[in-house]
C-alpha cells in the first residue's frame, strides 16, 4: 500500500523569498520529455548491481545494508502559497569516506509506482561546499521497476574529496526504501531549495534511506 508522509517544515519555508529557489524544476529541465514513447510502467531498470560485476572486487559500496529495507516511502510535495506552486521534495544521504572516494553509480532501492504515466526524477551529488558535482534528470519508469528492488544509476566517475550528499527528487513517482529506527540518522528530506531536515517516519522515528553509493578509493 503506498506510503506517504509529509515533513512540517520551519515557517521559513513560507516567508523564504523566490530567489532562494532558483534551481529549475524538473518540468523545466530540457530532456525530461525525450524517451517518453515506447516506455511502458513495467521496464526493467537500465542499469542494475550486474552492471558493476565487471570490476567487482575493486567496487566498494558505502551506506549499504545487505538486509531489505523495513518499508518504503513517497514524500509528498509541498504546495507554497507565495510561489504558488509544489516544491519538489528530495531524499538526501549525507556520505563521509574516510579518504578522497571516486562516486561511479548511486544505488537506490525504490519501486516505480504512478499511475499517471511518465513522471521525470531527479538525481544529484553535491560536495560539503554546496558545489553541484553532478545532475541526472530523466523518467522514472526507465529506470524502476514496479517491484521492489535495487537501481544502479551509473553516472561518469566523480573524485570526491571530503564529505559529499546524494539527493533524489522522485516527484512522488518512486517509493524509496527506508530502515527504520536508525541509530546513527545520515538521511534527509529536502524540500528544492531550502535546507535539509533529518528524516523521520510520521511517528517521529529517525529512519535511513536506503540509498547507496558504489565506486572506489581514490
């Protein structure tokens, strides 16, 4: 059954002028509608873990749990009054390797699941200086499946040194996979423009996402 929830976010989001959100939307990103025709709910994702076998041994995946997430979520979107239009809201791991790392895919667990059609994502990798390393946009269903299961995003490889965050903006077409009750709470929601907000389950219990990335020691 799908999961919503929506984070209360301070009243700053209400009194933030425009010009705070100047990221454009995913409707405005060029590309979103090319692909569109031929795609249907129930294609495979493009790029699957199998995709990395080929170097196996030297692949490192951080923030990844062997174990199935505990459930999964959608986060709703966010209607602005002032700027009269939803915010995009994003699921955001903040990663820290322990030395300079080389990102070469970002690993989602997350399930295809709107049935209005071919709804665009958003995935991004930005550094601990707010430097936007890296941006994908393109239509979920060619990506996920309708069931259950890991993603692999490959993306050029990206030398990172220092921490870096992961943020996936599914516009409520993919639900994300989540552990619940984490200790040591990495994970974020983040509405388009504004700040990050630890993520939480309706209840108030910290939670993780299960998003990962895979890649090398620099």
């Amino acid at each position: 059954m799908r999961k919503g929830f929506v984070i209360l976010v301070a009243i700053a989001l209400i009194t933030v002028s425009a010009a705070a959100v100047t990221v454009a939307t995913l409707s405005d990103d060029p590309g979103n509608s090319q692909q569109i025709k031929g795609l249907t709910q129930d294609m495979a994702a493009q790029s699957r873990m199998a995709a990395l076998d080929a170097d196996e041994e030297s692949v490192m995946l951080l923030h990844y749990s062997e174990e199935p997430p505990h459930t999964s979520f959608f986060l709703d979107m966010i209607f602005d009054k002032e700027l009269g239009r939803r915010i995009d809201m994003g699921h955001a791991v903040l990663f820290t390797p322990t030395r300079p790392f080389i990102v070469e895919g970002v690993v989602i667990n997350g399930t295809y699941d709107n049935e209005s059609g071919f709804v665009p994502f958003a995935m991004e990798l930005w550094d601990e200086n707010g430097r936007l390393l890296y941006k994908l946009a393109d239509i979920s269903a060619a990506y996920f499946s309708t069931k259950p299961g890991l993603t692999v995003i490959e993306i050029p490889a990206i030398k990172i040194d220092g921490d870096f965050s992961v943020i996936f903006y599914s516009r409520t077409s993919v639900s994300v996979g989540a552990y619940v009750g984490a200790s040591n709470n990495m994970s974020f929601v983040v509405p388009r423009g504004f700040s990050m907000e630890h993520a939480v389950t309706p209840e108030g219990e910290p939670l993780e996402w299960a998003i990962s990335v895979a890649g090398r020691d620099a």
